[in-house]
C-alpha cells in the first residue's frame, strides 16, 4: 500500500488496479443536495437500500464500511479470534494478509496455481482444512489475476466451510468488472458466505469510501457494533453522494468500461507479441492482467522500465510471485498504449 501510495505514480502509470478518478461534476449533484449530519448511527437507511438492492439481499443484511478495506478489516476482525486458522488464497490482496497477521490469527495459504489458470482449487483447500478453521478468503475476480471464479466452484468452497463451522468471505471489489451477464454477489450462495465491496474499482469513485459487507443480520448487527471502535459514524456528505452515485451505476460503469476493453484489446496485442518474453493468464474480465517474465529478472526490468521508460507496473513480489508484474488497464487508453510500447522495448534487453 506504501509502494502504491509513495511510489507507483509516472508518466505512464500503468501500476492502476481500478478505473480512471469519475469526477464529482459527472454526478451532476448540486452543494444543495448535500447535508453535513444525518441520521446514520448504524447507516442512513438511504444508503443501506441503495446498497441492498444493487445486491438483491434485505437492508438488514448491509453494513456500510470506509472502502473494502475497512469491510475486509471489520469482517475478519468479527469473524476471528487470535489463534485461530485463516485459509486465504495464494496470491491475493497482500492487505488482508496483514490484517489477518495484525489480528493475530494462524495464516494457512492455499495455492491458486498459475499452470490451472490461477483458478481455485476446493481439493488444495481440503488439504489445508482444520477443525480450527473460522474462515477461507478469496478475491472475486482474483486480485492480481481478475480470474472470475463461478458459482459451482464457491458453493463448493462454501460447503467445505460450512462442514467445520466456517465462514467464507469474498472480496468482490472487482466483480461489475465483469460486463455482459455480470455474476450475482456470492452472498446468495449460503448462509455462511460474507461479503466484501466498494464503488472504488470498478466505478472510480473511491473518494466517496463507499464500501459495504454483505452478512447474515445478527453478523451485521455485530459488524456495525464492532465499527464503533473504529470508524464510529460514517461521513455523512459522501452517504449522500453514494446514494446518487448508485442511482446512477450503469451510466458510471458504462463510461469506463469503453476505456478497459480498448485496454483489453491491446493488451491482448502485446502478448501475443511479446510471447518469447510474457505469458499472463488471460482473463477476459477486470481491470489487471499479472504476465510472468520468461527471462531476465523483473526488479531490473522495472527499474529499466522506470527511469528510461517513465512507466510504471506493479512489482509481483507485492504478491509474492517475484517473477511477475501487473499491470492495470481502464484509466487513459493513450496512456495504456504507450505504456505497454515502453514494457515491449524494455523487454528487448532482458
Ligand atoms: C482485492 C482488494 N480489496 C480491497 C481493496 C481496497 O479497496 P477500497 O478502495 O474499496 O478500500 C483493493 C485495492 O487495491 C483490492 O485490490
């Protein structure tokens, strides 16, 4: 996150993992519309149904939270105590492993193998079950990969938690990444299924920190109780902001998803050309692709990359596959395309 946040910018950035910033003026909201106190003790009904009904689930079930990052935060903070045993996926989303660390439970990883397409694999996560489980973690789509993991896989995942009293909770940050037939939340999938989202990702709008959890009622009642050690209140301005924001989804989405799949496009390009130097699992969904460097190390490619190319990408040792970088699409597709020019020539010297 320091890496992110500090040192990822360049003129060709293309260490992205979310769609370019939607600006406030898109929402077309006058200063008139907003209120700086509301009624939101544990959430402004508005909110919670806009919330809900974008989800298909009852208000009781939403809890809202500051990003996916407090939702993953408060979600296994309440699901887990220390000492007990956290199967999360490998590679993921290196902060929940540190939230996982911070909170003191047992970290076990459960491999999600390149050579199977990254895909999850219910029989390596058998391997790794314990009495002791209290929750398996997944990304849907798999941040780094956007690997999309079906319904059958998660019902199955789903039942292997349930035979040890488990929950499993997915972070579906990147999930309306998915464009045509887009996947209902894994929430319907059973009743020990919690999950974890935003408008950061997919609709550029993580200024708002429009997140939620989605769990059964007495787990949310107890989310939103846990809340009042951290956030306490929600910031009531940008409630109100996200209730517009969600009114209007579909125009949001729309408008960057022309920029991912030009993105997509030419990323499939380069590829295809650059075989002899990367191979990616090609995932026809989200906003990242996490290519393998066939020779040559990657810390040296990235610093070529960054001081002669003045583009960045993701270093993969963020997710503990060293040999691999990722790289974000969605945001500027001149950017993209330059960028990815500026990978190719960097590639000739590895
Ligand atoms: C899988 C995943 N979850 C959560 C987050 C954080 O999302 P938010 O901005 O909604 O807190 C990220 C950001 O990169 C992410 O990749």
């Amino acid at each position: 996150m320091q890496w992110a946040k500090l040192h990822s910018k360049a003129r060709f950035n293309l260490a992205t993992s979310g769609v370019g910033a939607f600006p406030l003026r898109g929402l077309d909201v006058s200063i008139d519309q907003l209120e700086i106190n509301g009624d939101n003790s544990y959430g402004f009904a508005p909110l919670q149904h806009a919330i809900a009904s974008k989800n298909g689930v009852d208000s009781a079930c939403v809890v809202e939270a500051a990003g996916t990052s407090m939702a993953n935060h408060l979600a296994l903070a309440a699901l887990i105590d220390p000492g007990d045993e956290v199967l999360i996926e490998s590679p993921t989303y290196e902060l929940v492993v540190s939230t996982a660390r911070y909170l003191q439970a047992k970290i076990v990883r459960f491999p999600r193998r390149e050579e199977n397409g990254f895909a999850v694999d219910p029989v390596e996560i058998r391997k790794v079950i314990s009495s002791k489980t209290k929750l398996i973690f997944l990304t849907n789509l798999q941040n780094p990969s956007s690997v999309l993991t079906g319904d059958d896989i998660l019902r199955e995942v789903g039942d292997i938690a349930a035979s040890v009293g488990a929950h499993v909770v997915v972070d579906e940050v990147y999930l309306d990444a998915v464009y045509e037939n887009t996947p209902r939340s894994s929430f319907h999938l059973g009743k020990n299924f919690v999950v974890t989202s935003s408008l950061t990702k997919v609709y550029g709008l993580s200024g708002l920190r429009c997140g939620w959890i989605l769990a059964q009622p007495d787990l949310a009642r107890a989310l939103y109780e846990l809340n009042d050690l951290f956030a306490a209140t929600p910031v009531h301005p940008t409630e109100i902001l996200s209730v517009i924001a969600l009114q209007n989804l579909d125009t949001i989405r729309e408008r960057a998803k022309k920029i991912v799949e030009a993105d997509r496009t030419t990323l499939k390009h380069f590829l295809d050309m650059n075989a002899s130097h990367v191979a990616a699992v090609r995932s026809p969904y989200g906003t990242t692709s996490f290519p393998k460097l066939l020779h040559g190390d990657v810390a040296e490619l990235l610093q070529r990359l960054r001081t002669k190319g003045e583009t960045t990408v993701v270093p993969g040792k963020f997710f503990e596959m060293p040999d691999h970088f990722r790289i974000g699409m969605g945001v500027n597709h001149e950017m993209f395309a330059e960028g990815l020019r500026r990978i190719e020539q960097a590639l000739q010297v590895c």
